[in-house]
C-alpha cells in the first residue's frame, strides 16, 4: 500500500515534469498560434505537446525508478488515469484557450493557463491517490 502524499511533496517530485511540459506547451502553443492564429487549434496543440511531454517524463521517471515498461504504464494509469481524462478534455484545453485571451500574450497565457490546469490536476491526482490509500 503507498502511503499518504502531501501536496508539497508531489509537487517537487513532479516539478521537472511539469516544467519540461509547460516548456512544450509554451513552444508548440506560440508556434501553432502564429502558423495559423486559431485560438482553438492553438489550446489543442498545447494541450497534445502538454500531456506527451508530461508522460515521457513519468514513464522515463518510473523506469529509472526500477519499474518494467509494463508496471510503469500500469502506475500512470492507475496515479493519473481520472485526472488525465479531466484535464486533457476539459480543464487544459479550456485554460490554454481562455488564458491567452485574458493575458493578450500568447507565451504568458499558455504558462498562466499551464499552472492553472496543473494545480487542478495535481489536487485530482492527489485526493484519487488518499482515497487509495484509505481504502
């Protein structure tokens, strides 16, 4: 059985991961905007480098970590599976839209709308994993 995670601690395990996908979001997102100026494919494209850079790094932070390929795509679904299925169809396109709206910087709302998201998903991705360890 894993034991409790405090939101401070999570947060520093993941921190490389979640500054290598804000960095992909960031690039991907300024690019995509100036290629084609759609604020829709914009949060899209963001949000796809967003979730595949953040992934890369997990499954490579769970290899290194001793995990077979298998247990550690077994672990990121089980850790990560709900909160992933909310934030890459709901809460991150939705950010990465409407940030860069509100911040009329392109590179500033895209990082705005990032942290938002992540703070959303880390509390999702905790309170699934306590309500593990409880039961």
């Amino acid at each position: 059985m894993r034991s409790r995670i405090p939101f401070r601690d999570f947060a520093a395990q993941y921190l490389a991961g979640n500054l290598v996908s804000a960095v992909a979001a960031i690039v991907v997102g300024v690019w995509v905007s100036q290629a084609t100026g759609s604020a829709v494919v914009t949060a899209a494209a963001a949000t796809i480098a967003e979730t595949v850079a953040w992934y890369i790094y997990l499954l490579i932070f769970n290899l290194r970590s001793g995990d077979s390929v298998g247990k550690a795509i077994q672990h990121l679904v089980s850790d990560f599976g709900l909160a992933e299925l909310i934030d890459t169809l709901a809460v991150r396109p939705g950010l990465l839209y409407l940030a860069p709206k509100l911040t009329h910087n392109q590179a500033s709302g895209i990082l705005a709308g990032t942290v938002a998201a992540d703070v959303i998903y880390t509390a999702i991705a905790l309170n699934r994993q306590r309500k593990r360890t409880i039961a």
